[in-house]
C-alpha cells in the first residue's frame, strides 16, 4: 500500500506548478517570487513542490530561480508519485497554488483551499467551485483559445491570498493550532 504520510511534518502550502498544455503554466520564476514572498511572511511555514510525471524539471526549474533568503530545506519536491501519495499530500497541505489541472480538482476532492489561475474564457465551463467552498480563481484577460497566464502577476496572487483570509493559514488550521 502506498504511504500515506504527508511528506513535510510543518505547515505547508502545496505548489502544482505543471498543467497538460506549455501556454497553461505560470513562469518558473513567478512561482519563486510567489514562494519568496510567503516565506517572509510566514517563518514557519514549508513548501510543497508537486507534480506528475515529467513534472520534475518543472519543479526543479523553481527550485533553481529561488532566491537565496529562501533556505531550500523549506522547499520540497514530490513529483511523479503515485496518485494516492499525491492525494494524502494534497490533503494535508493548507493550501494548494495551481493552474487549470488535474491538481486543481484533486485537491478540491480532498478539502483543501486553492487558488487557481487560468485563462479567464474557460471560466463558464468550471462552475465547480467557488469562494465559498475556499476555492479562488485567478483569471488572466486572453482571448479565446489562449491558455496564457502570463498576464497575472505575483502580487495578485498575494492579494488573492490575503483576500481570502488565506494569510494566517485560515484555508484550514493545522492540527497543532
């Protein structure tokens, strides 16, 4: 049986930085800033990089655009794991940073908070979530047929973040709060 564990043991947000399309993913790094950001706000909190399979680089193409005031010890990569580690994951991170994936549902599955981005002409046909339910959309202006999410910028995530009361991990309490 697969193991289950979650695979940082402090609370962590959850980055799935991949999607099925190249023009569907966030630059590497914006996703660096993003994690840079956070982890000045929050001291004690860790990052999960994940992915599936021939995600890897994806991660590590992060990992390699972080700034050096973020120590890489708080910064860990899962990726290509099997669907039931990813999942358990998922489910005990507070947060989940996506993009128009699998990730996406997978974590809204499990309970956890997300903020998605995606290319805003695609909105009408989610209509699974929404802000109630602790699942925010970030939506980039492109025309029809454009995945681009290039448009959105760091500090809009950070917004969002903070909009949504995110900020003082109130998409879901650890257990030890």
């Amino acid at each position: 049986p697969a193991d289950l564990r979650a695979p940082i043991r402090s609370d962590y947000v959850a980055i799935h930085p991949g999607a099925s399309l190249a023009e569907k993913r966030w630059p590497a790094s914006r996703w660096a800033q993003l994690i840079a950001a956070l982890a000045t706000e929050h001291a004690q909190l860790s990052f999960l990089l994940i992915g599936g399979p021939g995600e890897a680089s994806r991660c590590e193409d992060i990992m390699a655009a972080l700034p050096q005031s973020v120590p890489k010890q708080r910064v860990v990569v899962m990726a290509a794991r099997p669907l039931l580690e990813t999942a358990a994951a998922l489910k005990a991170a507070t947060l989940v940073f996506c993009l128009d994936s699998a990730a996406r549902h997978l974590a809204a599955a499990v309970g956890t908070p997300t903020i998605s981005l995606v290319a805003r002409w695609i909105l009408p046909t989610w209509g699974l979530y929404d802000e109630a339910q602790g699942h925010y959309v970030l939506a980039a202006d492109v025309p029809r047929d454009d995945y681009s999410v290039d448009s959105i910028q760091v500090a809009e995530v950070l917004s969002t973040y903070r909009r949504a009361g995110l900020a003082g991990f109130g998409g879901r309490k650890s257990e030890a709060t």
